[in-house]
C-alpha cells in the first residue's frame, strides 16, 4: 500500500461519496445487514445497479473484483449478484428495447471488465487475486452464468503450468490449488459432461504432488529422521488437495456442505451462458543476477518460500475440520485467506474471523448461526446450532499452522502473535481456552518428533503471548517434566520460554510468577538472578587486574581513541605471559570486555562506546585468530545474556570488527561439543542473514547505478544523434561504446559484490562444514539418535543424545532454509564440504547429510 | 488492500511543532522512513526489551535490522520519560512495527508507534514544561509505570532506581547519540582508515544522502558514559 493510495483514500472518506463510489460500495457491503437474506437484498441491490448500467460498467465491475479478492466468503453471494444482473427488467413504462437483450447485455459488458481484471492479476501473476476469481467463476457455472467449457478451458490452462519443465514449486502448487479450488466449487456442473478431462485435471495434481516426496519429508512439523514416511500429525497441503478431490469424485462432486448455496435461490438468469475468454498463464519472470533483487519491493510484507506446506494438527477432527476433507479445506483456505489479506488490519482481521460463521451454512460451526435457510425451505433443525465444529479452535488452528509451517511462515511470526493477542481481546472467553488447549498439544509433542524450528518458533509465540497476557501460565502442570533429561525437548522449551519471557520483561518479574519447583536451582529453569554482565577483571586478584583497570580507566576517561589504542600496545609488551594466553589475547580480552563494562549498561551505551573505540578494536583484529579472541572475550562477558551475545556480535558485523564467517564459528566453537542449541543456532542465523543481507544491498545497488548509466548513456545517445543528426557514422558508433563503460561507482559496487559474494560463499561453507564435521564423527553417538530402534528407546536418552538429536534438526533446518543460497554455491560445497560424505565414509550418518542436503536442493530421488 | 480496511502502517496526524520541514515534504519523508516514534512507555522499561520487541520485524536478511534505540529522557532529570525513537535500517521494517507492534504490550502496557521523521539532535528530550513529555503534563491519572509512587516492594524500588540513574550521564549536543553503523564498506576490510583516530569526526549524516560511501561507520561522536 503505497502513500499515495491512501492519501488518496483519505480524502475520499473526506468528501461525500461519488455516483460511482456509492456503486462500488453498494456491492462490497452486500450481506452486512444483521438481517441479511440473499432473496431480499441481493435482487434489490442488482436492481439499483441496472439502473446504472451499462454507463458505470467499469465502475460496478471494480466493485465484484474489490469484493471478490478482498472479502473472498461473500463471493456465492457476488456470483448471485451478477447473474441477476442477466435477469429480464420488469418491463418499464418507457422501455425501449425488449428488456431481456438489454439486461443480457449489459451483465455482459460487466462480465467482460472483470475479465480484463483477472487477465491483469494474471500478468503480475497475483495468484491469490486469482484463485478467487477463480472461485466467482466457479459460483457462477453453478448459476449457469458461465458456461461449463469455458471453465474447464480456463482449469486446464492453469493446470498446464503443472507440465511445464523445471517449474518451481511455489509456481506449481498456486497453479495446483486455482485447478483443484475450482473443481471443488464448479465440479458438480463439470463433472457431469466432462468426466474424462476432470479426470485428467486429478492425475496432473496427482503427480505433481508425488513428485515432491522428499521435500515434504523435510518441511513436516512433526518428524521422525529414521522415517521420512511418517506423515501423521500434520497435513500437506498438496496432499490434503488431492484426498478432497478424490473425496469428491468418488461421490460425483458433490456440493460441499459449509458453502452456502446462494445460487440454489434464484432461477437461471440467462440461456446463453458467458464464454469466458482462453487464457495462458504467463511465465515466471527468470531471474537475472541482481536484476530481481532490484526490483524486488522492500515494503513487501510477505514471503514466498519455495517448499511444501505442511499444516500441524492440533485438534481432534471432531472439534475442527480436517483439511484432508472438503468442508475442512474450504474452511481452512477461507480462513487462511482472509488472515493473509487482513495483514495490514490485524484488529479487523480478527473480527472478520470471529464473523466468519456468518458467511458458511448454518450448522458448520457449534453455537453459531450461520446463514439463514432460504425461504419456503424446511426450517432449520433446532440442533443445528448443536452440531458443527468449534469456530475458536478452527481459527487458532488455521493460524498457528501457518505460523509454525516450515521453513518459514508467510508473514512475519510476529503477525501471527499479534493477530492471536487480538482475537484474545476480542473474545477472552472463546478464543482463552483455544490458545490454551494449543499450548498444552504442541507442549506434549515436544520429545515426540516436533522439529526444532517449531519448537523456538512455539517458545517465541508462548513468551510474546505471555508478554500480552501478564504472564499467567499454569506452571504447575508442566512440574513432572522437570525430571527429564536437561536436554530433552521440554526442559529446554521451559528454558527458553523463560529466557524469551525475561527478555520481554526482566527476571524478578518472570521469576514471581513461577512455583518453588521451576525456582529449584536443580530445575535449571531460570537463573537465580539477572542475567547481567560478567567483567573478568573485576576481581582485584585477578593476575590482569591492574593493566585491565588501567585501559578502563582511560576509556572510562573518555580519552582519544589513539591514545587508548596506544596504551594497549603498551599493555602487551607489559604483560607476561599467562597461561593459556598470550599476551596478545590478553589484550584483546582486556581491551572488548573494557569497552562492553563500559557500554553493559544498555544498547545505546554499548553503541556509544563501541563508536569511540572503534579504532581500537580494529586495531586488534586483523586476522581471523584476532577476531576469534575477541569474540570469546564478548561471549565471556555476556554468558549469562544469550540476548546480549546477539546484539553485540550484530553490531560488531555491522562495524565489520569481525565477520559473519568468524560468529559462525564462535557459536560452533563455544557450544558444548561443538553441538548447536537453539541459542547457538540463533547466532549462526544471525550471521547467514547478515552475509545475505549484504550481499542483496549491493546487488540492489548495482542495479541502480546500471540503470542510472543506461539512462544517462540514453541521454547521451539522444543528445548525440540530435547533433549530428545527418552525420551518424562509425565515428559517432564508436564514442557511444565510451560512454557505456562502467563508472567507477559501478565499479566500486560491483568489485564488493564480488568481495561479498565470495564472501557469503566461505560463510555458508564454513557453516555446512562445521555441521558436518560434528554430525558425521566416526563412532560419534550421533549415529545412534537416528534409527528407529534408538528413537523407540529415547526415554532413556542421556544429555547428549537429545542434543545430538537437536544438532540433525538444525542441520536440516540449515539446509531447508538457506536451500536457495546452498543452491546457487551447490557445486563448491559438494566438492569442498561435503565430498566426504559421498566417497569414503557411507555411514548412516553420511548418509542421511546427504540425503538432507539432495531433498533440500530439491533432487528427488 | 485499503478497499475494506484501514492499513495500520499509516501514519497518525500528528506534526512536529518543532520540525521545519514542510507539510507536502513530511508525508514524502514518512513514505521513507526508518524510524518510529513509540509512546506510552513504561518509566522503567529498558532498551533491550525495546530491542527483543522490535527486533521481531527486523528482516537482516533484507539488509534490515535495528539500528538504534534512542530512549527519550526527561530534559531536566535525564531519567527515561516515557517514550523513544527505535531506528531501523529499512522502511518495510517500521511498517511491519506499525502493523504488529503497535498497540500489543511491553513491560505490561499497551505501546503506541508512529511513523517518525527521523531522530534530530535534542529530540530525546522532553519537551514539557517540567522536563518530560508535555503528554504528560495533561494526564490526570495516577500511573505506576509512568513515575506514580506506590507502596512497591524493595527490590522493585530498586530495580526503579537503577533504571532512572541509568542515563544519568547522558549528553546533548552534536554527537550525543550513536549511530548503530552503516553499511559494509570495502575499505574497512582491507585496511582500517581509522586506525590512526585520525577519521573520528562526525559523518555527514544527511537523510538524503545515505549513500554507501557517506553512511559509514564512521563514530558519530562522543559516548555518553563515564
């Protein structure tokens, strides 16, 4: 939403509402009256429409398409809309033409510019905007509004994207859900005369869908490593797609109970149905190094992953729809929908969610009323309201599914937060228990397989609703699990929850609301007190005490930075050598735990004082042995604040003190045997990201000054020709090749995308390295957390198998995350990184990297 | 997607008396903008919770990330008064902040952001009459979180204390506040042009001109510590 458009907005709420606005409205507030019957509003509201037709054509079909994509669980009543639009006038007193033509006609010119609409959001392959229309498409074939070929026509195009050759996923599976979408709504028509195609629709999705074996095995919630099979606890979205349809087909597409069935009111409005236009769904935009990343938009909020949906089950089927099930997957995909286009709106979206019953047939959810039967029909069962599925646990469902979905969800985790924090305003006593009853199921899967993404992602959620919500949990519960294993999935779940829930808040406050048990020093659950700072040299005993007090003196002082930087080269030659340290990592040490004593106080101060010295610290790191000196000096002072480690190694990346190569190998090298925690992981990501973003700033960069020199040497080139514009010869040819060469700025840019590009390169390399290297060990217990036998006896799990266990969820987080970047330096890390693993060493360890790194990069086997 | 809702990412109306930019140019300057002003802190509330909260829109792998915070102070005391500037490196981040952020809680208080021009030299401070923020001078309620005094508890007492003296050596003038570093400059790896401390001036630090060369890292000036 650019500003322009909503100042444009504002000043249309400011003045009264035009003809044309009035139109529009007309038709996106259909069926907000509490009172709202389809057989009384929708045949009045066409009838105000007529009268403005067809001169406002255009502006009553932006109207449908603004409802159609915006307010998707109106669109059975929309297509109603339309098709009376089709239906003859009453005749009037001063009726010219035969009314029937007339009203044909112009329905038709509406029909013909929300076509051009849908061609647009094809073109910019908007593939949301279009699956809806899809959907009033589909509604309006019911109606007989549509004609049935033209449908199957417009289903088949898309579902030639399916065949089309290296077609990406993501591509793909939005073509898979316009097909199978439509066949849901329109297949009780099309099924009937097109048997065989419909057929063939079903066995394209079919294969597609088995196609991605693999990398549904690596993007499940809940996993098993020695059983990529194991599929319970969650639904694929290809998967779910494909059992509804065969659902349907086997029982002649049927109609699906939730959606309302507006068209069954009104009679068919027209004899000759609407052809809707061939269409072909254009390609992806291929993407050029740097080019896309210049055009990407930076206020884009969502993001698109390359991989497999697959949705976590919190519930019984008997308290919301399983998305396998077709009233489940329209369900799922209306909610789902309406959270994606509420983004901007979160308080608006989790009231339009709690009004969704509204829009599905009476009896879907229990204790709703949904929509009213229409007239002369039986009278609603009195037990309707009785039966049905729980709206609360249905929406909490949807939305924590998305927000848990691997490797990433659409929108930021912290949307999905929100938007539970105000559905939990808006109705604490329906959605509390929901939030609750989820916290308890993901709760008892941890241990059970839940990934280790999940599980942080579940922490972060638990500690920022915590935050919303005065920390009120039942710690209680959970005080048994405090006899596990330290490293088992729960205990470190408590662990981090607390951690993250101090984090928001500060340690008395979080401590308070805790039992004795969980205060336990032996809980392990929350440190006795604040997780402050620790000066090593604080302690007069401390053999560096007094060259360390003098350097804190100095800064303290707020010297020049060229003298402290020379008090420092003093200092070495001072101090003799201790053990296990040299003097020079003495000084380092001394010198980074000076300056963060000085900056412990908080970010700002950090910042400060970090800015003043930074010709000290650069001083001291110039190779990478430096930079690892002073990284264990800063992780030493902050041990205690993992949230602390995060924002000082950030920092010192962003000053470039050190680089994200050297954190990748702190967070290896300080974790307990090399293996990686949640917190350790958290720093290797920090530093992935940090390359990453680097190297996208400079690509965006490139491609500016490109084209601010392609503009320029077009100007130029006018310029030129205008001149000597009789004369254009090989002379004037060879002056314009002048021009075009690269400007130094150009050339700056591109030799640091060159020096960053290589960069990233060696960070992700040395982080595969790293993994591999702890993962594949010879005779590590490593091996012994991944076969089905030691999975079947992990009850008896000692510390280090569970954190082995958490090490294989990393790595394959790693790979699922980072499988575009791991993609485009594949061959390097093949040779380099993992060459081992396919010649000498075919362990099942080396196997299972393997087999890992090959489905994350999306080699089916 | 305004057709049915209002976006929350917009900014409120409000025009900073102080500010000399122009009307037309303030909404072309918020259409940019990195940095939110965030209101309705607790007294006590620190920076790195700030951070941990809003750290959750920063998108690094954009190029994003939080910048700096600039914890607003009363200009008389120089304890937290109850608001602060969060600066990120992208617009899409304050925008996510806007959306998911505003209005949900922090230190148990509901916070309220807006988009900001951006952090100018002695905007940290209160503008009140008292020192503070002049919200808070027409506020007619009593507000533990916002200096109000009850019967707390000592170690709550304490925690307070500690936090109000925490910027007690805060400074105003050119270079009082940090930057947060800028972006990744060749030079910096090959050989450090600061080594010498010869390059400690305050960089050019214009909102216009934050160019690779020019957004450096270069120290924006004086700490504000002891």
């Amino acid at each position: 939403m650019s500003r322009g458009n909503y100042d444009h907005d504002r000043r249309r709420e400011a003045i009264p509402e035009s003809g044309e606005q009035r139109l529009r409205s007309a038709i996106i507030k259909i069926g907000e009256d509490p009172e709202f019957h389809p057989t009384h509003e929708l045949p009045r509201v066409a009838k105000y429409l007529r009268t403005n037709l067809p001169a406002s054509a255009p502006a009553i079909s932006e109207g449908f398409r603004i409802g159609v994509t915006e307010q998707p669980y109106k669109i059975p009543y929309y297509s109603s809309l339309l098709a009376l639009l089709f239906a003859p006038e009453d005749p009037a007193p001063d009726a010219q033409d035969g009314p029937s033509t007339s009203s044909e006609h112009v329905a038709r010119v509406v029909l013909d510019d929300f076509f051009k609409g849908f061609q647009a959001f094809l073109d910019r392959l908007a593939w949301r905007e279009l699956r809806l229309c899809i959907h009033f498409f589909s509604h309006l074939v019911l109606l007989q509004t549509v004609s049935a070929t033209s449908m199957l026509a417009l289903l088949q195009s898309f579902a030639a994207v399916l065949d089309e050759p290296g077609v990406s996923f993501y591509r793909a599976q939005q073509a898979a859900l316009c097909v199978g979408e439509g066949l849901i709504r329109a297949g009780s028509v099309l099924y009937d005369a097109h048997r065989e195609e419909i057929t063939e629709l079903l066995a394209s999705i079919s294969s597609l869908s088995e196609s991605y074996t693999t990398l549904k095995a690596l993007t499940r919630p809940v996993t098993l490593y020695h059983d990529p099979a194991h599929a319970s606890g969650s639904d694929e979205l290809l998967d779910s797609l494909l059992a509804v349809l065969s659902e349907l087909q086997a029982a002649s597409f049927p109609l699906v109970s939730c959606i309302p069935r507006s068209h069954e009111h009104f009679p068919q409005t027209t004899t000759s149905p609407f052809d809707l236009p061939a269409v072909l769904v254009p390609p992806e935009v291929v993407e050029i190094d740097g080019e896309e990343a210049a055009a990407a938009d930076p206020e884009k909020s969502s993001i698109k992953t390359d991989m497999p949906s697959s949705y976590l089950r919190l519930f019984h089927d008997e308290s919301t729809p399983s998305l396998s099930t077709p009233a489940g997957f329209v369900l799922r995909s209306a909610f789902s929908d309406v959270i994606g286009i509420f983004e901007v709106n979160r308080k608006e979206c989790a009231r339009i969610l709690l009004e969704m019953p509204r829009w599905v047939e009476n009896g879907t959810f229990k204790g709703k009323t949904g929509v009213s039967p229409p007239e002369g029909a039986d009278p609603p069962n009195e037990d309707a309201n009785e039966t049905g599925w729980i709206l609360e646990n249905t929406i909490v469902e949807t939305l924590l599914s998305t927000l848990l979905l691997l490797p990433a969800p659409p929108h930021k985790p912290v949307y999905y937060f929100s938007l539970v924090t105000e559905l939990c305003k808006a109705s604490p006593q329906t959605v509390g228990p929901a939030v609750g009853k989820s916290f308890r199921k993901l709760y008892s899967l941890l241990g059970e397989g839940l990934d280790v993404e999940v599980a942080r992602r579940f922490s972060e959620w638990f500690s920022s609703h915590m935050s919303n919500f005065g920390f009120n949990w039942v710690w209680r519960e959970w005080i048994p699990d405090l006899s596990l294993a330290s490293h088992h999935p729960k205990r470190a779940f408590i662990r981090r929850a607390l951690e993250y829930e101090t984090r928001l808040s500060y340690h008395d406050r979080v401590l308070k609301t805790l039992p004795p048990e969980f205060q336990a020093a032996e809980a392990e659950a929350i440190a006795a007190e604040a997780p402050g700072p620790l000066f090593e040299y604080d302690d007069p005993a401390h053999p560096l005490y007094e060259p360390a007090q003098s350097l804190l003196t100095l800064i303290r002082g707020r010297s020049k930075a060229d003298e402290v930087v020379q008090h420092a080269e003093t200092l070495r030659s001072t101090i003799s050598d201790t053990p296990n340290l040299t003097p020079d990592s003495a000084v380092r040490s001394i010198a980074v735990q000076c300056l963060l004593h000085v900056g412990a106080r908080s970010f700002s101060h950090f910042l400060n004082a970090i800015e003043r010295y930074l010709a000290l610290l650069r001083s001291l790191s110039n190779t990478a042995d430096d930079k690892a000196d002073i990284l264990d000096a800063a992780g030493r002072f902050w041990i205690k604040n993992s949230q602390m480690v995060g924002i000082v190694f950030d920092k010192f990346m962003q000053y470039q003190i050190v680089e994200p190569g050297d954190v990748i190998a702190w967070a290896f090298r300080t974790a307990t045997g090399h293996r990686l925690g949640t917190n350790e992981w958290d720093i290797v990501k920090v530093a992935l990201d940090k390359s990453i973003g680097r190297v996208l700033l400079t690509k965006r960069k490139v491609a500016l000054l490109r084209k601010e020199e392609e503009d320029v040497s077009a100007r130029a080139k006018a310029q030129a020709a205008a001149e000597e514009d009789s004369q254009m010869d090989v002379e004037a040819e060879k002056k314009d090749d002048a021009v075009v060469s690269d400007s130094p700025a150009l050339q700056t840019s591109l030799k640091a995308l060159a020096t960053l590009t290589r960069e990233q390169r060696m960070t992700f390399s040395r982080a595969l390295d790293e993994f591999v290297a702890v993962l594949t060990k010879s005779a590590s217990p490593s091996i012994g957390v991944i076969g089905a036998e030691a999975w079947e006896g992990r009850a008896d799990w000692n510390e280090e198998q569970w954190q082995f266990w958490e090490m294989w969820g990393w790595y394959r987080h790693f790979c699922r995350a980072y499988a575009v970047h791991l993609g485009t330096y594949a061959a390097t890390l093949e040779t380099v990184s993992l060459g081992e693993t396919i010649g000498g060493d075919v362990g099942e360890a080396a196997r299972l990297v393997r087999q890992t790194w090959n489905a994350a990069l999306g080699r089916e086997m | 997607m305004a057709h049915i809702v209002s976006c929350l990412d917009q900014p409120s109306t409000y025009k900073d008396s102080y500010s000399k930019v122009e009307r037309s140019r303030q909404a072309e300057v918020l259409s940019r903008s990195t940095t939110l002003y965030v209101g309705n802190l607790s007294f006590y509330t620190t920076e790195e919770q700030i951070y941990e909260l809003f750290g959750k829109c920063a998108v690094p792998e954009e190029g994003g990330g939080l910048k700096r915070i600039i914890m607003g102070l009363d200009r008389n005391t120089r304890t937290p008064c109850g608001f602060c500037f969060v600066e990120y490196y992208t617009h899409g981040e304050a925008l996510a902040a806007m959306r998911y952020v505003s209005g949900t809680k922090l230190d148990e208080r509901i916070i309220r952001c807006d988009l900001d021009l951006g952090y100018k030299e002695g905007r940290q401070f209160g503008r009140g009459k008292s020192g503070g923020q002049v919200r808070d001078e027409h506020r007619q309620d009593y507000d533990p979180g916002r200096g109000g005094w009850g019967a707390q508890a000592q170690a709550e007492q304490e925690r307070r204390t500690a936090r109000e003296r925490l910027y007690e050596d805060a400074q105003d003038g050119p270079g009082a506040v940090a930057g947060g570093g800028g972006d990744w400059r060749e030079e910096d790896v090959q050989g450090h042009p600061y080594a010498s401390g010869s390059g400690m001036k305050r960089g050019h630090d214009d909102m216009d001109d934050e160019e690779f060369q020019d957004r450096s890292n270069r120290p924006k000036g004086e700490p504000t510590d002891t």
